[in-house]
C-alpha cells in the first residue's frame, strides 16, 4: 500500500556453542541490526532514566531500547505520538525498539482492573479514568506508537498460580493471540518501515501447558517469540526449567526472548539455555538506589567501606565513568542524595550489562561459553 520497507526483518543464527545451547544470531530490522544475545535498557515512558541518548549510543552501545505501551498510551498520548510521526521521532532514537503491550501491567496493577473475554478494562495510575484494552486497539496503538518489535496482548498469570487458573489463564492468552495476529495482519505500518510482533509464551510453572503455549504461539511468529510470566515470584531454578522446556521446541531460526529478567546471573543461565534477548529495569532501578554490578561483584555504594575507596567503580569496566569516577566519589554522591549519584551508577550498571553479552557473544563464538560462564556467574553472584 505504498510503504518502502528497506529490508524484510528476519533473524539469522551465527553461531552456537558446542557444550551448552547458547547461541549467536542477528536479528535485521529497517532501523538496524541487533547482536544477540543482546540486553535491552528499558525505556518505559520514552527515556531510559537519567541516561542521555547519547551515552546509550556511544558509551553503553544500546543496539535496541524498550517502550512501554501502557505508559506511553497515557501519556504522551497516541494524538502525540501520532502527530509526532511515532516513538522514534518522538524521543529522537535512531536505533530500534521494542515495545510490550501493557500486559505485564495488567497484571502488576491487579487491583484496578478486570478481564473479559473482550478485553483488559483498567483505571489509569495516574488520574483514575477508565481504559480498555482489547487485542485489536492493542494493535492499533502499537502501530501508532511505531516500535520495530512489538508484543501480543497476553495475561501475564502469577508466578505462584494454581493449575487450573493457568489453564484458564492461558486459554485467553491463546484466544486473544489470535485476534492479535488476525489484527496485525489485516493492517499496515504508519511510519514506512517494517513492524513485526512476538507471541509470547505463557503457562506459568507448568510444563505441559508451557508446551501448549510455545506450539500455539509458533503458529503466529514469524520472526521470533517471547518467553512471559517467568521472574514473578516462582523460585529461580523453576524459572530455568521452563526455559528448559520451552527453548528446545522453537526452531533455531526465531528470536527468544525473556521478558523481564534479570540478573546478570540470570542472563548468563538463560543465554546458556539458548535465549537471546533480554530487559530488564533492574540495572537503573538498583543503580538509583546505590546497587552497581561489576566484574569482580555485587556493590552496595552506600556502605561505609567505600569512604575512601579511590579505585574505579569496576577495575574491567568499560564505560567512560568506571575511568573517570572513584568508588569513593559515588559514595559520597549517594550519601549526600545527589541525583547525579544515580545517573552514573546506572550508566555504570547498563555499560556492564551490554558489556557482558558482548562477552558472551565471544566466547560464543569461540565455543567455549559453557567453561566462561560456570567462572563467570561465580564472580557474579558475589556481594563485595
């Protein structure tokens, strides 16, 4: 219908390590190609917070960011985003993104809403007015906000859900996919390059419906899928045993993708069980709050041992900030409530994450990650 697309999006492995099911691939899109596996910096209302597009792109090396659809559905609004011809334009970001599709928020903001079979009805956080989200507008509102990657309506079901809710749970996960997908295709990108969407995977902690799940979501992907409903609230190990039971059945030629997680710990294990992608808030979250991951071990900056701490932030650190501060100065700045505290902290926390899955890439690559990552989730885990 008149739109130039400057490639067909697709995703093609690279390479995969001999002792464990990790693996590297590209994923192509109008505005890009994405190294996985690859992390994603969360921008949830079209910032990522207190990081400048500039250091995402230079010093962090952001290769693709996240929107959120409930979010920026509230504010600034689809008559803005529209009229600023969507997101990318919108917050001036030349690379790709992703967006979510407001189903993990229906599930975090249980108390305000209700589903149907039609739809997701739910009061807005901010002013209390009355919403819906059906699998169609869903659609409608993610082609005006224009990410490259968008995510299917999905009920994100508790973490520590019986089996009956599950399957209750899923059967409308799978009947609103499909009305998702009937809906995507029967419409067009707004902006003139190429959009596509991930089902994702649900069945909370059970095996067999998380089989259901990946069998039927296959049917609607394309490009690739997204594993949901895992890191809220069932145990890590249990977390590991869905990937175990989901990865193995998608073919090697889709994207995989874990929403909302984790760790850079939890990377690691997932990348091993052939994941890809990943978001997560905590590297921001946890830098605003005085948490920096490092090479060597977890940070508290607020503790009192680094008063007079004058080495780097993390002696292999790779962002300009781990050369340029001292353990001792970001104390001091948390310690004193300066925002700039958090802003390198987080610089910091999202320059180690990118850092880490270029590591891994490589030593995917050379075929030895499995040996890499068993030393390397040792350090990791450590609380210095």
């Amino acid at each position: 219908m008149g739109f130039r697309y400057l490639r067909m999006m697709n995703f093609k492995l690279t390479h995969t390590d001999s002792g464990s099911s990790a693996r590297c691939g590209i994923l192509s899109t109008d505005h890009g190609d994405i190294m996985t596996p690859i992390f994603m910096p969360v921008g949830t209302v079209g910032s990522v917070k207190g990081v400048y597009h500039r250091d995402l792109l230079d010093d962090i090396g952001a290769e693709i960011i996240l929107g959120n659809t409930y979010h920026l559905y509230l504010r600034p609004g689809l008559e803005t985003l529209k009229a600023a011809g969507g997101l990318h334009r919108f917050e001036s970001w030349p690379r790709p993104i992703l967006t979510d599709s407001g189903g993990f928020q229906i599930f975090s903001l249980s108390p305000i809403r209700k589903l149907t079979e039609e739809g997701c009805t739910f009061q807005s956080h901010i002013d209390g007015s009355r919403h819906k989200f059906t699998p169609e507008n869903n659609v409608d509102t993610q082609r005006i906000i224009g990410a490259d990657i968008i995510m299917a309506l999905d009920e994100c079901c508790p973490g520590d859900a019986d089996e009956a809710y599950a399957r209750k749970s899923l059967d409308l996960t799978k009947r609103w996919l499909e009305r998702f997908s009937a809906r995507f295709h029967e419409t067009e990108p707004l902006y003139g390059y190429e959009q596509t969407f991930f089902p994702i995977i649900q069945g909370c902690t059970y095996p067999g419906l998380r089989r259901e799940a990946t069998e039927h979501a296959l049917a609607h992907s394309e490009v690739g899928i997204a594993v949901g409903g895992l890191a809220v609230g069932e145990p890590t190990e249990v977390m590991y045993e869905m990937l175990e039971t989901v990865c193995p059945i998608i073919p090697q030629d889709r994207a995989r993708y874990l929403m909302g997680v984790g760790t850079p710990v939890n990377l690691l294990e997932a990348i091993a069980r052939g994941i890809d992608m990943f978001d997560c808030v905590m590297p921001t979250r946890n830098g605003r709050n005085g948490m920096i991951f490092t090479s060597e071990g977890i940070i508290n900056m607020r503790n009192a041992k680094w008063t007079q701490d004058f080495g780097p932030l993390d002696p292999d650190g790779t962002s300009w900030v781990d050369s340029t501060y001292s353990r001792a100065y970001l104390h001091h700045l948390f310690v004193a409530g300066e925002m700039f505290a958090g802003m390198i902290a987080s610089e910091h926390n999202l320059a180690f994450y990118l850092d880490l899955v270029r590591q891994a890439r490589s030593h995917i690559a050379a075929g030895d990650f499995a040996a890499w990552k068993e030393q390397k989730v040792r350090k990791l885990a450590t609380r210095l």
